[in-house]
C-alpha cells in the first residue's frame, strides 16, 4: 500500500471516530423542590425524544420527614411523588455528606454515570462524588455572579430588582456556585415574570411550597421552566463539554440563606416599600412591642404582620402618631395602621401577638392592654 494511500485510509478512520455520536449520558439527578421538577421533567422529555443524547436518569433527594406537632404530619419531598409519576428508577435518599458518601457512592461505583445535575438540591456534593463523573451542571436561578447562595429569587424581590434570569454553571468541589458558567438566559423583565399566567403545559402548582410566599412560588415556576430550557439545550448541544466558560457582565454578590431576623422590621431604616418587599420575599414579618407589669420588669414581645398592604387613596386615621413604628386601629378600614420611616403607612389585616393565634386587628387592640399591662398606652413598636 503506498504511503498515500496509508495516509488517505487514517484519516477516514480518525473522521468517522470523531463524527459517531457520543455514548447516551447516564445522569445522576440532584433535586428537591418545584424549581427542580421543571429540569427533571425537561431531561425525562429529551431522554424519550432524543435516547442518543440520554440513555438513564435516577434521582438523588432528601428523605421523607416528620414535621408538625408530635411529629404527625408526613412530609414529602415534591421530587419523589414527580420521580413516581414518570414511572422512573426509584430515588435514592439522603440527608447527610456521610450518606452521599454513603449510598450515593454505592450508586455511582455499582452502576455507569456519565454526569451529575443539581438543581436546588441545597446541599454541598462531596469532590469525591463529584470526581466519579466527567461531566457536572447546576441550573441557578438567577444571573451569575450576582446572588450566589440558596436564595436568589428572594433576594431579587428584596432588592427590588428590574430583571433576573437563569444561569447554568458545572459543580465546584468545594463551594456553591463557583464554577464554570456555561450558559445564561437573557435578561428577564422581573414584573412580566410574576404577571406570566402560565409558562408551561406542565401544572406544578400542587408542588408549590407552603413555606414560601406567592411572589417567590411564581418565580420558581417561571424560572424554574426557563432553566429546564436551557439546561436541554446545553444538553442537546453538549455545552457541557465546552472549555470556555462564559463572563457575564454582573456584580458578584451573594443572596446567603433566610433568617428570622431578617423578617423583622427595621424602624429607623426601613420605609414602607421596603417593608413591603420584604414581606413579599420573605413572609410574615414581625416587629417588637414593650410590656410591663407592677414590680416586673419591661419585656420585649413579638408582634407578627401576616398581611400587608399599601395605603392607596384611603385616609390614614387622624389618631395615628407621627413618629416612625406607630400604629393605630383604623376602624373604617378594619386593620393596623403602621407609619413608616419614610412618613409613609401600612395597612395589616391579619395580625398576631407573640404567643397567641392570628386576629383581626379590632381583636389585637382590644386585647392590648391586657397583654402589655402598664405599656399599653405606648402606640408604637421598637
């Protein structure tokens, strides 16, 4: 054979090497809640369309939890009842790294994955779960590097942000969200999101999280089904081989998990509109009231706002004081009336006083002196 002819035959070998598909990706699937059913769900779709692109997917989720009191009520996590609906492998649960070391582990050694997905799972993948697979994705809701950490889509209502987005990086071994950008949405006008009627054919409203408000539930919905977008596509383009990693033109900054204290108002910097986003991101907020009994010294109680609204064109009462952290019934409106840093005010109609049941406010102000002895007569929180 002349040496041209050798030459001719070995690149025909080399380019039918490199133009066969790639073997179909087994992919392990980290999830939990209804932001991670849309990716689960859009991966099942492209493994039924496209068996080339995705030949297996089990789903990796926290376990079945008792909660309430006596620990009474089950509490299941959304993932596992959507895995049975698929008619997919059953999950493998775990609570722990020494259990993903665990299981986890077991799984990955006894059975070939070619990649492993997160998708607000909210734990940390250990390196050596992660070394186990070539490839790695995380779908995060929000535009990278701005609010990393569990809780973006809070944060962007709590900034009152204009737009948000999605972004699709690999898994770092050692911390959230520091990986190689891959793919990113582009920005998404944050107000039509939450005016969006429907995003999908796919209903997931019964996986909505009772914890979570209606703002950040409608988020998760909508986001949640542009990240399943963008993840098949990275997938069905196989981004997720790509070198190059994309440098979006954000600010970094962080969006850490929610704590109590932050639902509670502050008096001397927060206004009304503040105060407003942050019961729309974060739920119930709460402020302080003072106590006093003969021969007892002042205590400091809780009082917890479960609605909140603006004052539109209605009057605000007369007998509301000026000083910030006032408050007053308002009878003609039947709810609380609460006055702002800003000189602006609050209306609340579902309201609480730390140790009792929620109440109208007509009840909470007929209860006050009780409850607060000789501090009653003070009309304003601290």
């Amino acid at each position: 054979m002349r040496p041209a002819s050798r030459i001719s035959r070995a690149l025909n070998i080399l380019q039918r090497l490199y133009t066969t598909s790639p073997t179909p990706l087994n992919i392990l699937f980290f999830g939990s809640d209804q932001f991670s059913i849309h990716s689960l769900n859009a991966l099942h779709q492209l493994k039924n369309e496209a068996p080339d692109l995705i030949g297996g997917l089990r789903v990796v989720t926290k376990p079945t939890k008792k909660c309430g009191r006596n620990l009474s009520v089950t509490k299941t996590v959304p993932i596992a009842d959507f895995n049975a609906k698929l008619g997919l492998p059953p999950i493998i649960e775990c609570d722990s790294r020494e259990e993903m070391l665990g299981v986890v582990m077991k799984a990955l050694q006894s059975e070939r994955y070619d990649m492993i997905v997160a998708v607000s799972f909210g734990k940390l993948i250990p390196k050596e779960l992660l070394s186990k697979v070539p490839y790695t994705l995380n779908v995060h809701p929000s535009l990278l590097p701005r609010y990393k950490g569990s809780s973006p889509i809070q944060y962007a209502l709590l900034e009152q942000d204009d737009v948000t987005g999605v972004s699709i990086q690999t898994l770092h071994p050692e911390k959230f969200d520091c990986g190689k950008i891959i793919a990113q949405t582009q920005p998404l006008k944050l107000k039509k999101l939450l005016e969006e009627t429907s995003v999908s054919e796919l209903d997931l409203s019964s996986y909505a999280s009772s914890d979570a408000t209606p703002k950040v539930n409608k988020l998760m919905d909508s986001l949640g089904y542009r990240g399943s977008e963008l993840l098949a596509d990275v997938i069905r383009n196989r981004l997720y081989d790509s070198r190059e990693g994309l440098v979006p033109p954000y600010a970094e900054s962080y969006a850490p998990k929610i704590t109590t204290q932050m639902r509670q108002i502050q008096w001397a910097s927060d206004t009304a509109l503040r105060t407003l986003s942050k019961f729309e991101a974060l739920g119930s907020t709460f402020a302080l009231k003072e106590t006093g009994k003969k021969n007892h010294d002042t205590k400091l109680k809780r009082v917890i706002f479960h609605s909140l609204t603006r004052y539109e064109s209605e009057p605000v009462p007369s007998t509301l004081g000026l000083q910030t952290g006032s408050f007053e019934y308002d009878a003609t409106q039947k709810c609380a009336a609460l006055r702002f840093s800003d000189g602006n005010c609050l209306k609340c109609t579902k309201i609480q006083f730390e140790g009792f049941k929620i109440e109208s406010p007509e009840q909470f102000f007929k209860s006050l002196r009780k409850r607060c002895g000789t501090l009653s007569y003070k009309m304003n929180f601290v």
